[in-house]
C-alpha cells in the first residue's frame, strides 16, 4: 500500500486534495479542552495539558491548542466540510474527542456535511482514578456519513467500544493513539480504499492504515511530528515489503 505526507497547516493543504478520491476520514484533531477557568483552557500548552507532572518523558509540544470554544468549532468545521468534498459518496469521518469537546466536535462535524451516526468510546484501563470522583477513562469517537451508507458494498460489522492504553513503550507523541485501536477503526474503509488524516501528528493513523491494506494520506503541520510520522510510515512500509509487518506492535 502506498502513502503520502503533506507538510503544512491542514486549512491550506486539504482544498488541494482531489474531490472524491478518499473514502475515509480519521482525525485525532487538537482537543482545546481541559482546565476550570477560560484562562486555563486557553493560554495552556499542550504539554501542561495532556502530560503530568511525574511523566517520564520530555516528548515535543504542538500547536493549536489554544482555541476557544467559538474558534474550535468553526475551524474544525472548516477541516470537516474540505474532508467532507474530498470523500467520495458514502464516506465516513471518524474524529476523536473528549468528553468536554463533545458536543462543540458534533456540531463541526454535522455542520461540515457529514450526516452524524454516532458516537464510539475509547477504553483507557491505564487513565488514573480520581478521589471521591469517577474515572475519566474514555475518550470518544464522533462518526458521520456523506450521504447513506452502502452496507453490502463493504459488509463489516465493527464495534463500538475499544480497549487499550497509550502506547508506554516506543512513545513519540504526547496524545498518540494506539495502533491497535487504529487498525481496528480504519477498517471502516474497503480494502484498498484511502485513509485521510488531517491531524496526522505522529503517524499512527497512517500506520494502521498501511498494516490493514489501506491507502493513507495525512496532512501535519508540525515540522518535528511529520518528520517522526514519515520515518514511522516509511518503516512500517518496509515491514510489509519483508512480511515482517506484524512484528511492529510498538508503531
């Protein structure tokens, strides 16, 4: 399978993208969620955020998490509607959020085309209990349509709720995902088909695309990140060349 890594803000380079040529959407976008007071919320890195204090690791920050509620949904409605005319009819988009952006990411989501299907959750085992609180261990995957869904022309039948923590060994990226997760949701697409990720940050969706037999086109703003992701994609290419692509557990 082959891929392709645009360098550059995702608003500039997803309208040079061909109409109609992916057949699905899977994004991890910057969530501009976390913190009690707007000040918080906005003036944050996302290191602060989403890294705690006794993290053993130093892993690079990224931009664009500094948004406000109003300016989060509008650009990410932006994004949404330009993936919306680059996938062909009976696409989906599949975005992760939290449970804060919630409501803000189905707003984007429906307001960039997509017809809203539902909502899918992430299962963290390893997220941290909270005293005199209930755990915050899911993270959620907003999923919509462009236009009705042909069933019979790509007959899976996936869940709707996925297990598995951050990767703790082999970790690039301070949100990454894991690839197990991944692989299980680009599945979504036929075999064959194209994958698009706007917010490919490190790769791993484009990894989970290669490793299940899709196509994989991403678009990463960060100049550190695209560098990891195209080292990342260009391996795991070469894993499948040699049939030692299974082996990759830690992408």
């Amino acid at each position: 399978m082959t891929y392709t890594l645009h360098r550059g803000d995702a608003l500039i380079e997803l309208p040079k993208i061909e109409s109609a040529s992916v057949d699905c959407v899977i994004t991890d976008p910057p969530y501009n969620s976390g913190g009690r007071t707007a000040k918080e919320r906005t003036t944050r890195s996302a290191r602060s955020k989403y890294t705690s204090n006794d993290a053993g690791h130093q892993l690079a920050d990224f931009p664009g998490e500094n948004k406000d509620q109003r300016s989060y949904t509008y650009w990410l409605s932006q994004l949404l509607a330009e993936s919306h005319r680059a996938t062909r009819d009976g696409g989906v988009a599949l975005v992760f959020t939290d449970w804060r952006q919630l409501p803000a990411t189905a707003d984007a989501l429906q307001a960039g085309g997509w017809i809203w299907r539902g909502a899918l959750a992430w299962h963290k085992p390893a997220s941290r209990p909270q005293k005199g609180r209930f755990q915050q261990s899911c993270e959620f995957v907003l999923w919509g349509s462009k236009g009705a869904i042909d069933g019979d022309a790509h007959p899976v039948y996936l869940p709707g709720l996925y297990t598995a923590s951050q990767p703790r060994t082999g970790r690039v990226h301070i949100t990454q995902k894991p690839v197990s997760v991944m692989r299980e949701l680009v599945k979504i697409a036929k075999p064959g088909g194209t994958v698009l990720d706007f917010c490919a940050g490190s790769g791993s969706t484009g990894v989970a695309a290669l490793l299940e037999g899709r196509r994989f086109v991403g678009i990463e703003v960060t100049p550190h990140y695209a560098d990891i992701a195209e080292q990342r994609l260009a391996q795991t290419a070469r894993d499948i060349a040699d049939g030692t692509a299974e082996q990759d557990t830690a992408a």
